[in-house]
C-alpha cells in the first residue's frame, strides 16, 4: 500500500482509501484498498474499492480525494493508462511512459462501488502543455465553496518546475481549467497536492519530487507552507518558509480531511524499503502514520497528535523500563541539552539544541537510506511525546512543532533513560 486516497468523514465514519496493489508487498498497477473507522484509531478493512475497467484507467486508479454530494460519496481519481505495456510484465509501462486523465466514481453510500458503471472520465488527457502535462498531471484534490466545486491537481511544467493547476466547476461534473501556479519550492514535479483553509490562514501540502538528496534513500518529499489564495481566480501563493511534513523522512503523500469536530487532521503513507515477513502471514509493505491535527500559529505549521490517538494511548500506564516489542505503546520524556533515550535500539538525544534520531541498530542493515534524522532548528525545550509499534516510531516534539517518524525493522523491547511515563493500550 501507498498513498493514503479519498479520505473522508461521511455518515458516520471515517474512510480512507489508499494505493494497493493486490498481488504482491510491491508497486503494480494501483487499486484503491478501502478501510473505515469510527475513531480514526481502529480500522477495519474492506473490499477493493476502484479497480480498472475504462480504456483510460485500464493500467491503473492513481491518487486523489473524495466529498460528499447530495448524500452521496464522490470519488475523484487519476486514472492512466500506458502508451505501451511491457510484454513481460504488464503492470509496468515500457519506458515509465503513460498519460493521465481524471475521473470520478460515485457510490450511492460509501460501502459498494459500481466499477462499470459508476465511473465517469471527467478532464480528458490534457494535450496542452501550457495548461497541464500529458503525463504527470494528478492526484485531484477536490472541495466545495460557496456553492462552487475546485479541484487542484499536481503537475509539471517541461518536467522542470512543479505546478499547481486548478479547474473549477458548477456540478462537480464539468470543469473548466481556472489557474496555474509554479514554484521551483515544488521540485520538477508536484503530485498529492492539498490546499485547505485554517481560520485566517490556507495551508498548502504537497509532495515535491527530486528536492531530496538521493544518497538519502529518497528525493521526493511532503513539505507544507502557509498560503494566500483567491477563490475567485484560483490565484496561489505560497510562503517562502517551506517545511516538511515530517523530519524523519520516510512520510510521503500526506492527505488532510475535517474530522467529525471540524478539525483538519491528516494522515500519511509510511514508506518501507523492504516488507516485512512475518511467520504463518503474508508479507506487506507500507502502512500509514497516526492521525494527525494541522493547526497555524506564529507563522509556523504544527502537526499535533490527534485527540483519538491522545484518548487511545492514555489507559493503562506501567512503570517498568520494557515494552512489549508486539504492542504499540507511548512514552512521554523530557530531555535535557547531551541527555538521550533508547527506545528498543533507536536512539534519541538532545544535541546542540537539535533533537536527533538514529535507527541504525533497528534497520536490518539496509543501504542506501538515512539513518539520522535532526530537527532544522535549534529548539528551547525538548519535551517528546513518542507512539511506537513494531515497525514505525513516531516523535512529536514540542506538541508537534517538529515531528520525526522513521520505519524501523526489529525494534527490541528495553527502554534506556529517563522517561516521564509509558502508556499501553487498554
């Protein structure tokens, strides 16, 4: 699984859909997997719910959103197909080389999904590379305002510079390009772009490809920044001060939702460079972070645990300096400038006023990926709130100022340092 798709509050539940490819722990033509919940925290997973029948989505339902319309649930998607399919292997193209329309598929009531009837192309291949690439043009993002419906999709300008593009319609149906917007900030290609509004402030998350170093283990990364935008032209622009999404880099694709308390939470996808291999289970590859809420303050983005996860990871609370490596669990530590704490092998300390991680120990040896992550600032206080599960450590410094996620493969189960308290669910 990948991209995290379609995330929704609707009658009731929580939906997320996501990336899947059914077959294998690899990439392959996408479905999108479908789970629900009713706290954000237990999830319960459901059938396949798009799959590829059209002529344009025959090689695969790529990335995108999901509103309720007239009770009904939209389901707005990239939907591509290969200009040639390789003969050996035909969930792959020859060359990387497919285009990319958008389409939409309506479900009466969130839980069946008509495949073959239900599905509507709505913005053909764009063949005007002034408006939108052929190819790298996804992953809409649609909302409603004042009775007006937008959609705002990742693309790239001659593969150089990524853009924004926005289309905006009456119906939901049919749209008319509205906008562009470009920005070196975005790498050559922008995908899974989000923009959404927090009180007085909008807040643009996307995910900007070849920004990162590629001795790194990845070159596309989720950043966030405070925006301006104008509804009335579609008119974007987004604050110099760039952030990450997240700092212990493996969180890709992030998508924000409104929850059933108006707030905006997000959840994102957990990059894995190898899956796991569990004995008597099938193996799997890639999961999602933890709920989080987007809040603006002070010119800067937080990233806060969501109150679900808060409640969830607040019962039972023991005293002993051990986890169980099979249960996720949450410690709260407050830590001092040289002072550090070992979580199962992976290591957080205080450096110079920089909060730093190090997995190396619980990382199977795996090449070519960081394995030390920092925050980018110098900070004052260094209280940490850290959820972890078998393979995904979560840190949230500062009441999510900064946040460190990092992928981890054969976590033990002993705890060194000082620590405030250690929760474990009920």
């Amino acid at each position: 699984m990948n991209d995290p798709n379609g995330f929704i509050y609707y009658q009731g539940n929580y939906h997320l859909f996501y990336q899947y490819f059914p077959y294998a722990p690899v990439w392959g033509t996408m479905h999108w997997g479908h789970a629900v919940s009713n706290d954000l925290i237990h999830w319960r997973h459901l059938d396949i719910a798009v799959f590829p029948t059209k002529q344009y989505d025959r090689n695969g339902a790529f990335s995108g959103s999901a509103i309720e319309k007239d009770g009904r649930m939209c389901l707005y998607y990239s939907a591509v197909r290969y200009l040639e399919t390789d003969a050996e292997n035909i969930h792959q193209a020859v060359d990387g080389n497919y285009e990319t329309s958008q389409a939409m598929l309506v479900s009466e009531d969130g839980f069946h999904f008509d495949n073959w009837n239900g599905k509507k192309q709505v913005i053909p291949v764009s063949r005007d590379e002034r408006i939108a690439d052929a190819m790298h043009t996804r992953d809409p993002k649609v909302w409603t305002d004042n009775g007006t419906y937008y959609m705002l999709l990742g693309s790239t300008c001659r593969g150089e510079t990524g853009r924004a593009v926005f289309y905006k319609s009456q119906d939901g149906e049919n749209w008319q390009y509205a906008a562009q917007y470009r920005n070196k900030k975005f790498g050559r290609i922008l995908e899974c772009p989000d923009l959404f509004r927090l009180e007085d402030a909008y807040v643009f998350i996307g995910s900007a490809m070849y920004v990162g170093e590629p001795e790194h283990g990845y070159e596309h990364h989720a950043i966030a920044a405070l925006a301006e935008f104008d509804s009335r032209t579609c008119g974007l622009e987004v604050s110099s001060e760039i952030q990450y999404v997240d700092y212990g880099m493996d969180l890709y694709a992030p998508q924000s939702n409104v929850d059933r308390d108006g707030r905006r939470v997000m959840i994102g996808w957990m990059r894995m460079p190898e899956a796991v291999e569990e004995e008597g289970k099938r193996p799997w590859n890639g999961m999602m972070c933890l709920p989080r809420v987007v809040e603006a303050a002070h010119g800067h983005i937080y990233f806060r645990v969501h109150p679900e996860a808060d409640r969830f990871f607040s019962g039972k609370r023991q005293d002993t300096g051990c986890i169980d490596a099979g249960v996720p669990c949450r410690i709260r530590a407050v830590l001092s400038e040289g002072r550090s704490l070992d979580v199962g092998g992976y290591r957080i300390q205080v450096e110079d006023g920089y909060v730093k991680t190090d997995r190396s120990r619980v990382f199977h040896g795996i090449k070519g990926y960081t394995t030390k992550c920092s925050t980018p600032k110098r900070l004052e206080d260094f209280r940490l709130d850290i959820f972890v599960e078998p393979n995904l450590v979560e840190v949230f410094i500062n009441d999510g100022e900064y946040v460190i996620s990092n992928v981890v493969y054969g976590l033990g189960n002993r705890i060194d340092g000082e620590v405030e308290c250690i929760w474990m669910p009920e």
